[in-house]
C-alpha cells in the first residue's frame, strides 16, 4: 500500500483560486487516451507514410514499431506519473531530473509545448475536419465542379476547422464534466468506426466481396526506400498518429485514482489502438490500388469506404463520422494542453498568471483554454494553404521528441541519482534505452534532404524553426525564472485529505 494524498478536488495554488474536480475514472482515464490517440491521422497518415517508403509491407512494419516505441513512452511515464502525480506531464518530470539549470528543460518544454506543440496538433488535425466534411459534401478534391467551392476549398475547409475548435473551446470552459461525456461517447464511436475499417478489409482478403484483394504477401515490399530520410519523415507521420499516448499524464491530478489507474487506462488504451492501427493499415493495402493511395492523400479512408460500399456510403456518410472522430481527438488534446498552461502559469513561467493559473466558477482553467485556441488558430491561418497540413505535423513532432527523449534520459538518470525514491511503477530500462534512441534518431536526421522534396516550404524547416524557438525562450526563461532565488511550487504544497490506494507494479 501506498501512502498519497486525494481529495474530491485539487485546491488551486494562490489565494482564492477554485479547485479542479477529480472526475475522472478508469474507464474516461482510457477513453482520454484512445479519444486523444485517434484522431484523424489513421485516417489520413496511411497514405502519406506510403509516399515516403514506397511498399505496403514497410509501411504496415513502421505502424507495428510505431506501437512499440509507444509502448516503451508510456511504460517510462507511468514510472514518472507515479513517482509526481502533478499535473503537466514532461513539465514536471524534466523539473523534477534536472535541478540545474534550474527549471530551464522544463520551461522550454512549456514553452514549445504551448506555442508548438499541442497547438500545432489541434490546428493540424482540425484541418483535416474540414477536410472531411468537404469531401462528404463535394467528394474528391479533383471532382469538385462548383467553381467558387474548387478556387477557395482550402479556406472553407480552415473556417470549419476554425468553427470546430471555437465549439471545442466554448464546450470546455463551460463544463468538465459534459466534455468528458463527450470525450469518452466520441471514444467509444471511433473503437467502432475502425474496428469497422479492420472488419471490412478481412471481408475484402478472405473475398467476401466484389473487390479484388491488392495486398499480396510476394511483393508485399517492392519498392521500399532505402533513404534513411524517408524513414524518419515516415516516423514522423506515424508517431503523429500515435501522439496522445502521454495526454493523460497532463491532467493526473483529476483522476480519482492516479496510482492504480494511471498505468491501467495508459496501457488499456495505447494497447486497444495499435490493435486497430496495424490492422487498419492492412485493410487499407488490401482493397486500394497503389496509386489510388498515392493520389487520395490525406482522405485515404474516404477513398476505402467510398469503393467498398459505394458512394452514398463511403464517401457521404463515413466521411462525416472520420470528422467526429478528429473532432474527440482535437477535444482532448485541448483538454490536456490547457492544464500544462494552468501549471505554467502557477509555476510563474507565462505572464498573466492571475489568469491563465486560475480556475473559473464553473471548475475549468478557461483563460487556459482560450490562450491554447488563439494560439492553435494563428498556427491553422499561418501556412501556405495546401501545404498547411503536413507543415503542422511536422512541427507537432520535432520539439516534441526533443522532450520525450530528455524525459526518458531524466528518468534513467534519476535511477541513479535517487534510487530510493518510492516508484509504485517501474518500467525496464530496455524500453527506456528503445525510446531514447529512437528519439535521437528523429532528432538528428530530420535536418539530412529527403530524396523526394516536393511543396514550396524547405525540407528542414520545421526541425530549424523548432530549434531556433527553444534557443530564443532561453533569454525568456532566464528572465522569468533564472534570475529568481529557488522556490518549491506551492502548488506542491496542495492541502489534500489523506487516503490509501493499492499500487500496481510490473
């Protein structure tokens, strides 16, 4: 048994500040990982992972390693969440490794986070709502008749996405608890809506219907690339898809249970979509010819359903429900973002933090809420349209394994620097080693030319933009922060009833 504190609610940091309410269970702790994972990006990824390797084989082998990776994430952070049960995920743990230069990994990490990373994902994936609900309206891109629809596709589909993370933020400042109702039915559809995807390709395999099966296992890797840059563009893409593993960690202080559920609903829910996701993939190589793969880009699924069951199907209806799908994703990624802008500001690195660190009457962080929607708008409306979608995923994925990898090196390292610290959790170092390199690799080759460059923005500027970001917030922090004698957080110091929980170990 494990001593820790838990209450109905976390008493906020500074004088007068609301609680946030510990409403989360096991069940909505799984659903905010699977809601948060799967997004748009099973839906959209496959194909552009496809252009860069070049074979289905290798493609389907990326998202089995994908999962793997992902797995040696979650394990290492279920050790971190474990030992600091704060909110803010890497915020803490980065705080937590490296004492010296005092905060500075973890207020980079805030930073990027903020500026970069959860809002560059929510514009990213908010794109591709729009994207979808045009599809299910016009169809393909190319088939578009309507003069005025064909010339401004890219802007209407950006004031939908716009619209989608207006009602997303509106939603979550309002109530708690309705978003994570919301959250976890929106979970629940998109286990079924792929699981749907998985059952039709093994229909189309096993020649249950009219379609001729195109995967085959002979030359199932014809074509595969042999650029070491298309494997860590391709990467990129599929941990994108993966990204969210870690969401829950953000907001551990509003689980009712964090030692006991937070390595349960982590492992249940990463496990439960890279199930979906491998086999997604087959099902798509089994029923779309190569080149009609190449062409559908980021609407592959579009283009799965619509020549299974037809277009009133395939390609009015479940477009609609791919939408929705993106829709839960874009809403957790929001929910967690906007509790490590609360832990930022209480922690005093972002300015106006008698605002941003409070909580509204009505138990949500909403100044929080709505930095995280200005900031993910300004980053949809930014890039050149056309090109928006992939520049967004690229800068969703460099500073963020920047800080994946210095959190896994942070909990090796604390191995050694206090081992006697109380680990309810423990994960091999074999995963932790796994990680770290794979995050030296997408650090390192991301700035190497791709064989296959294509598009009006340069190959290495997302990597370049992301680096010289973090070099810039360094005079930042150590105005905010550096100059500063050292002080414990009080938000450390929550008074909080004391209760006892089991802890799970591996």
């Amino acid at each position: 048994m494990v001593n820790t504190k838990d209450s109905d609610s976390i008493t906020s940091v500074s004088p007068g500040s609301r609680k946030l309410v510990r409403s989360m269970g096991l069940f909505s702790g799984t659903m905010n990982i699977v809601g948060t994972i799967i997004g748009s990006g099973i839906f959209s990824l496959p194909a552009l992972v496809f252009a860069h390797i070049g074979s289905p084989g290798m493609s389907i082998l990326l998202w089995v390693i994908g999962g793997i990776v992902s797995f040696s994430g979650v394990l290492g952070y279920n050790e971190f969440g474990c030992m600091f049960p704060y909110n803010g995920g890497e915020k803490e743990y980065l705080e937590q490794s490296f004492k010296k230069p005092k905060k500075l990994f973890s207020f980079l990490f805030c930073m990027c986070l903020i500026i970069f990373i959860r809002s560059s994902f929510c514009a990213a994936i908010s794109t591709n709502i729009g994207n979808y609900i045009l599809y299910a309206a016009y169809g393909p891109r190319q088939s578009i008749t309507d003069p005025f629809i064909a010339e401004h596709f890219d802007w209407i589909g950006r004031a939908i996405a716009s619209a989608c993370l207006i009602l997303i933020t509106i939603t979550q400042m309002v109530s708690t608890k309705w978003t994570l109702r919301i959250q976890d039915t929106l979970s629940m559809f998109k286990i079924g809506l792929l699981a749907l995807v998985v059952v039709t390709g093994f229909v189309v395999l096993g020649g249950g219907t009219s379609i001729k099966p195109i995967l085959n296992g002979s030359t199932m890797f014809d074509g595969t690339s042999r650029d070491p840059t298309d494997y860590t563009w391709a990467l990129f893409k599929v941990f994108a898809a993966y990204d969210g593993w870690n969401n829950l960690n953000y907001s551990i202080e509003e689980l009712k249970d964090p030692i006991r559920d937070l390595p349960k609903a982590t492992t249940i829910g990463l496990g439960t979509v890279v199930i979906l996701y491998v086999f997604s993939n087959v099902a798509f190589f089994s029923a779309l010819p190569l080149d009609r793969i190449l062409s559908s880009q980021q609407v592959v699924s579009a283009e799965f359903f619509a020549m299974v069951y037809g277009v009133s199907f395939g390609q009015r209806v479940l477009p609609i429900f791919i939408a929705l799908s993106a829709y839960g994703s874009v809403s957790c990624m929001a929910f967690g973002a906007s509790r490590v802008i609360l832990a930022s500001a209480r922690e005093g690195f972002l300015p106006f933090e008698s605002y941003l660190g409070s909580v509204s009457s009505l138990n949500t962080p909403a100044w929080a809420l709505l930095l995280n929607l200005i900031i993910s708008l300004i980053l949809m409306l930014a890039p050149p349209p056309g090109e928006a979608y992939n520049f967004l995923i690229d800068m969703t994925g460099y500073p963020a394994w920047i800080f994946y990898g210095l959190s896994m090196i942070g909990l090796v390292y604390l191995r050694k620097k206090e081992p006697n610290l109380p680990r309810p959790f423990r994960t091999s170092i074999i995963f932790s080693g796994l990680f770290i390199l794979v995050a030296l690799f997408l650090m390192v080759f991301p700035f190497l030319p791709p064989s296959n460059q294509s598009g009006t923005i340069p190959y290495y500027m997302s990597p370049l933009l992301s680096v010289v970001f973090i070099i810039l917030c360094i005079p930042v922090w150590w105005y905010r922060v550096g100059r500063h004698p050292y002080e414990e957080p009080i938000r450390h110091h929550v008074v909080e009833e004391n209760y006892d929980t089991k802890t799970t170990r591996v």
